[in-house]
C-alpha cells in the first residue's frame, strides 16, 4: 500500500474549515462561471496530518470535464498562504446533481443567465 494510500485524513477544525470553503469560493467553474463551493462540488474537507495537506473531496457537473487541470490550478491559487499542501480527492458517487447548488449558486446561475 502507498503511503498515500495509508494516510487517512482526520476531520478539522470548524473555524479553518469555514476559512477554507471561503478561500474555495474564489474558485469558479470556468464553464458556469460559479464558484465551486456553491456549486455543490465540494463534498468534504479533511486534513491529512501525516502528509500536512487539505484533502478536498469533490465532484465535478461532468465526469468527462477537460477543465481539471485550471481548477486545480485555481484551488492551489486560492489555498495559497492557508494550507501547505493540498490534495484533491475526486468523488463521482453520488454523482453530482443541480440539487447540489446552494441558494446563492442558483441566483448567481440566473444573473448569468441559466433557467434555474
């Protein structure tokens, strides 16, 4: 097993938590043009003491999105001066669903101009 593998993150603290999914919410969809968090992509934020990185699981709208590489980049960008490290966990169970987008996602998708 990799040690990769073998680490396992540990829940956070609530305080850097909210620290963090505010930090996320810098980071836009390029696609959409809405920030990832109200979005409902991110799923969970653990830490992984042994690695000293923020383990971010999330989704995408699509499991075939070209557009990783730039989110990830954009992440790393908003993390910076927050975290060390960070490491993205993707999920695509439970599959990501319009249901997912907060209250605030949704009115930013209608002044974009979505039907939502």
């Amino acid at each position: 097993m990799s040690d990769e593998a073998a680490a396992v993150p540990q829940s956070i603290d609530p305080e850097f938590r909210e620290q963090a999914f505010e930090a996320l919410k810098n980071v836009s969809d390029p696609e959409l043009g809405v920030n990832i968090v109200d979005l409902g992509l991110i799923y969970d934020l653990a830490f992984d003491e042994e690695h000293d990185a923020l383990v971010i699981s999330m989704t995408l709208t699509s499991a075939g999105c070209p557009l990783t590489d730039v989110i990830e980049n954009d992440i790393a960008e908003a993390l910076d001066g927050l975290v060390t490290a960070f490491r993205i966990n993707w999920v695509w169970m439970p599959p990501w669903t319009p249901e997912r987008i907060t209250d605030d996602g949704r009115d930013m998708m209608r002044a974009l101009g979505f039907a939502i």
